[in-house]
C-alpha cells in the first residue's frame, strides 16, 4: 500500500472514530468497527476474554525459529473517550454527547489499524509474531490490568506503545530513556472531631482549622522534604467540612492527587503526607482516617530499546527529539513492570492541549506513525530472531 493510499484510509477511520468516541470500559461500537476492519483485511483477531478492546495477530512466515518458540512484539493503542463536550468545531465531531475523544486516542487506534495493514502485507518479511493490542479504558477504567490478566502478553518479548504530543509540530517524533509519565497517587483524608454550636469552641474538637494546618503543613512535603532535582506533586483537590454558618462539623473531608517519578518516591511522599496529618491531629486532638491509593505506576522507557525506536524513526528519515516529561498518568506503565518496552509520541500539534473541548489532533502524521509502528516490530523481530 503506497502512504498516500494508506494515509486516505486511515484518516477516513480516524474521522470515524472521531465522530464516535465511547467512554473507558463502554466502547462497544468502537470494538466491533475495529474488528471490522481487521476481518475485511484478513487479521486474525484472538479469543481473549476482554469485554471490550480486542488482540489480533499476525504471525509471519519468515525463518521459522528450530526451537519452535516464537519471538513475538506487541504494538498498543488505547481506544477510549473522554467525559468531555466538544468544542473544536470539526466537521467530524463527536456525535455522542458528553464524550469526546478529547486526547487523541482516535489517531492511536487508527494509526495501529495502518500498522496492522502494513505488517499483513509484509508477512513474508516478518521473522516472528506481532500482537496487536486495542487497549480498553486507558483514562482511568483499569484497562491494561485487564489484558494483563487475561494473559495475552505471556509470550511477549517487547511491546511498543504511542501517544499524540498536542504541543509538538505534527510528524516530530518524541521519546526518551525512563520515566516520561508519573506515578499517580490519590489521597482522602477524614478528620474526625466534634462538632457542636459556634459559639462555644471550647465544647468541641473543631476538624476545619485542623482540615486548614493539614493542607499548610503538606506543602512542605515537595518543597523542603524532596530534592529539588527530582520531580513530584501534591495537590488538594477537594475540601468539604460542615454545611451553615453557625455549627462547628463533626468532620471535615481532604482529596488530591500525588505524583512523582518513581513508585517509591510516590510510596515515600503518602507515607511524609500521613505522618504530617497524623502528627497534626495529634495535637489537635482529632482522629483521623488516612488511605491512598496508587492509580498508576511511573512509565519507565527500556534505554536500549528507546535508541533503538531512535534508530527506526532516524532510518526512515523522520525527525526526533527528546520527549517533554510531564505529570500526567499513562497506564502503558504497567506493561513495562513485566515487558520491556517503549511509549513514544509523535506530535500533531492540537491549538488546545490534551483533555480539552477544543483539542484537535491533526491526522496528517497518520500514516508515518502507522509507517513507524510497523517498522518497529520488522525491525525488532528480526533483531531478536538474530539473538
Ligand atoms: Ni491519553
């Protein structure tokens, strides 16, 4: 398929896609028109128990490994939508409303449908087995434990994911050793006091100055307990205590978000937020109820394979640059704890940035990120078939 074709085919899919954008765990439509696609070009699409997202494969008919064990590569998109309301003002917007494919998920799947088309032609080309994996509930729904524990990846030597950069110049390929996407935590802290008339303090345990020290004394926590070399946040989100002027509440209620680079340092910043809240109701004389959660685990690039995804882009003569780290969470982490693996991005230069009614991903680069996918599972198959 010449990259004219192939980018006329893949925008067609991605409009459509556009133009129905499911929620995490909800993409039925979305599934069953990918499993279209894959059927009418001859893809095999496996039985994995997913309730929505799919596995294809396709196994190629190069040097057949004598040991029998098969090198397999796993190239990923996610495929959910947003809560948000579109204001981008496309021809091709969301028909559904309230959802949005608002961070570019759209171009991830359709870009992987193009490898998918690509590697079917090239089989002969192909020392190994690809896996196409079309990842359910990236934002939040857990979708990448559930292939995880579905077992489908088992077999998987190295896995290959992407993501639109909104801020960089479409086509401008992004990628670095490590950690690119944090660790995110979530924090609730329940102070539990003693409420009681306003006038007469003295009669209760009021949890609202003790809800105002916790919040101060926290933002120590990056800015005096952490190096200032290493990358973290903590931010409270939501503060709810008492309902009317003149009663002091029984309690008062803290939420927010915490991320850093690493799951220990995450680990580390909720156990210093803990002490420091528990510490401050001991003082208080308030009881406190304290939990958290790890939501995502740090993204971590393997180095030699990141050069390597270097090499493949560089050979096909596209420009790369180091990637821009931010705080944002990516489910793509929890593959890499058991598969070597590299998350790039590739710019499509949005007006708006990632999760905004007014984010728009220019499809252009469609078909060269299409292009690099496919050329990282040839290219990486036959480096392992040569180990
Ligand atoms: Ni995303």
């Amino acid at each position: 398929m010449d990259k004219e074709t192939l980018q006329q085919t893949l925008e067609g899919h991605f409009k459509w896609f556009h133009r129905h954008p499911e929620p995490s765990n909800g993409e039925r439509e979305t599934t069953t028109q990918i499993r279209r696609i894959l059927d009418e070009a001859g893809i095999e699409v496996l039985d994995v128990n997913l309730k929505t997202g799919l596995v294809a494969r396709i196994q190629g008919t190069k040097n057949k490994p004598e040991t029998g064990i098969e090198r397999v590569i796993a190239l990923r998109a996610d495929i959910d939508a947003l809560p948000v309301t579109e204001e981008s003002g496309l021809e091709y917007a969301s028909e559904n409303a309230g959802v949005m494919h608002a961070c570019g998920h759209d171009f991830h799947l359709s870009a992987l449908l193009g490898a998918a088309l690509l590697l079917r032609e090239q089989r002969e080309d192909l020392p190994g087995t690809v896996k196409l994996l079309f990842q359910p509930a990236e934002e939040g729904g857990g979708g990448a434990r559930q292939v995880l524990a579905s077992g489908v990846l088992q077999d998987v030597n190295e896995i290959y994911g992407l993501h639109v950069a909104a801020d960089l110049p479409p086509g401008l390929i992004a990628v670095s050793p490590g950690a690119t996407h944090a660790a995110v935590g979530s924090f609730k802290i329940i102070i539990l006091g003693k409420g009681g008339h306003g006038a007469y303090p003295q009669q209760s345990r009021d949890p609202v100055p003790v809800a105002a020290q916790i919040v101060n004394a926290a933002q120590t926590i990056v800015s005096r307990n952490t190096s200032p070399f290493e990358h973290s946040v903590l931010s409270f989100t939501h503060v709810e205590a008492g309902n009317t002027w003149n009663v002091i509440p029984e309690t008062a209620l803290l939420e927010g978000t915490f991320r850093a680079f690493s799951d220990e340092k995450l680990a580390w910043i909720a156990h210093r937020l803990e002490q420091v809240s528990r510490g401050i109701a001991v003082a208080c004389e308030v009881e406190i109820d304290f939990s958290w959660e790890m939501c995502t685990s740090a993204t971590c690039n393997d180095p030699a394979l990141t050069d390597f995804v270097i090499e493949t882009a560089k050979a096909r003569g596209l420009e790369t640059a180091p990637s821009v780290p931010g705080m944002g969470g990516e489910d793509f982490a929890y593959y890499q704890k058991t598969i070597p693996g590299v998350f790039w991005t590739i710019g499509v230069g949005s007006p708006q940035g990632h999760h905004h009614p007014g984010f728009i991903a220019d499809p252009a680069p469609l078909s060269t990120a299409a292009e690099l996918l496919a050329a990282l599972a040839i290219a990486g198959l036959q480096r392992l078939s040569c180990n």
